[in-house]
C-alpha cells in the first residue's frame, strides 16, 4: 500500500486489528525487516513503512529526522492509529525516540533496538579525517572514499537527508518520554555500543535495558527467538 507525503511516494505494510505494533526500520533496510519476529509477537496487528529512500518508497530532498516523524504521524493519522507500540532498530529508534517525546499520546510503549540518536565518542582520527574533507572540498577535489560506506551508496539527492540525520543527537529529548520504553542491544554491537544503551537507559525514566549475548547491531536477526521472547514479555506487562 502507498500514501504520499511532501511529494513522495511512502509504502507500507498494514495487517491485522487490535492493538498495533508500529515496527520502524534501520538505515538501509526496509518494512521486511523485522519479519523474523513479528509473527512472534502477541500483539495481532503491525504497521510496518518503508523509509525513503528504501524498499519501494520514493527518494526524500532534504529531508530531517523531524520529517520522517512527522511523515510516520501522517501515515498513522490516515489508517486512524490513535496508540500503539512503536518499535524501532537503529535509525527507526531515532524516530522512535522523537516520536514519544513529541507525540507522547501516540506511543504506548516503546521498544528501541540498537537504537541510534546518542552523540558518539570521536576518536582523534574522526577530527583529522573531517579537517581533511573541508579542504579537499575548498579547493572542489573530493576524494573517492569520502564519507561512510551508507553515505556513498545513497543517490546524490539524498545525501544531505542523510547528513542531517546521523547529526541530529536526541539527549535532550529522552528525558520528555513517558512511555514504558524496552532497551534491547547485543553485546557486541560496535555502530551503537553498549554506552549508548547505558545512556539511553540514564535519560530515559521509565525504561529497562536488556543485553542480547553473542548478537551484534542485528540482534533481532542474530537471536530472534530470544529477542522476541523479551519482545513478548515486555508487550503483556501492564503499564
């Protein structure tokens, strides 16, 4: 199914009646991903969208985190989704995240996997390689292997969505979630580590961290059956 908003063209997935499960993706994937667990799960309903520029939705122009938000309110808005459980993994944790801070009669609970939206810890190197970026860009010579691997695989419309994303940091945010909020990492996760749940876990008041052992920043994939048993326990707690 299709909706379109500012222009582009947004698919999602849609099935079920009840309660919902609002399941929000990472960067790269798409509406699919979670499939391993959501047949899992005890809630008999899921909403599931393909972020743009991902699955079969359209390409975003400079687009924030605000938009994506805002584009999820829409959608929800339009299929009558008044509450549910937002669940999301990585980059769909960042709109998660605001999604419960500014929309708070939305999100009945909330469950963030490997979610992204803590400011990292930079290395030195980190520093260098940006100084070295603007002079290459000063003087109109862009290196070959400038920027990440996500960053150069995006078309070049929407790169500067991409680069306003992954610097949008949502400390300031946390604290204004009222929602019951699942942490769920794996141990070895290296693109959003353990610090960063620790941080989330900090910020955020009513929440609870779990470590997903052997798993990475996929921890849904990795363990899925552990991961949804957590999943399921979480949803059938009452508020």
């Amino acid at each position: 199914m299709f909706f379109s908003y500012c222009g582009v063209k947004i698919h999602y997935r849609f099935s079920g009646k009840g309660k919902i499960c609002l399941f929000l993706h990472g960067w790269g994937q798409n509406c699919k991903a979670f499939s391993a667990i959501e047949q899992k799960l005890p809630e008999p309903a899921w909403l599931a969208v393909d972020f743009p520029p991902f699955g079969e939705s359209g390409e975003p122009e400079n687009w924030t985190l605000f938009t994506y938000a805002n584009m999820v309110i829409s959608l929800c808005e339009q299929l009558n989704v008044f509450s549910c459980t937002v669940i999301g993994h990585s980059f769909g944790g960042r709109v998660a995240i605001l999604l419960a801070a500014l929309k708070p009669e939305l999100v009945e609970k909330l469950v963030l996997v490997s979610s992204a939206g803590m400011k990292p810890k930079r290395k030195i190197k980190y520093y260098f390689d940006v100084a070295k970026y603007k002079i290459f860009k000063f003087f109109g010579v862009m290196p070959q292997n400038a920027g990440s691997d996500d960053y150069r695989a995006l078309p070049k419309s929407t790169k500067a969505t991409f680069v306003s994303v992954v610097n949008t940091f949502l400390e300031e945010y946390c604290p204004q979630i009222q929602a019951p909020t699942l942490l769920v990492f794996g141990r070895d996760d290296i693109v959003t580590p353990l610090y960063m749940a620790k941080r989330l876990n900090k910020l955020i008041k009513v929440s609870k961290l779990v470590v997903i052992e052997h798993a990475g920043h996929f921890c849904y994939e990795d363990r899925p059956i552990k991961v949804a048993e957590i999943l399921s326990e979480f949803l059938k707690e009452e508020k």
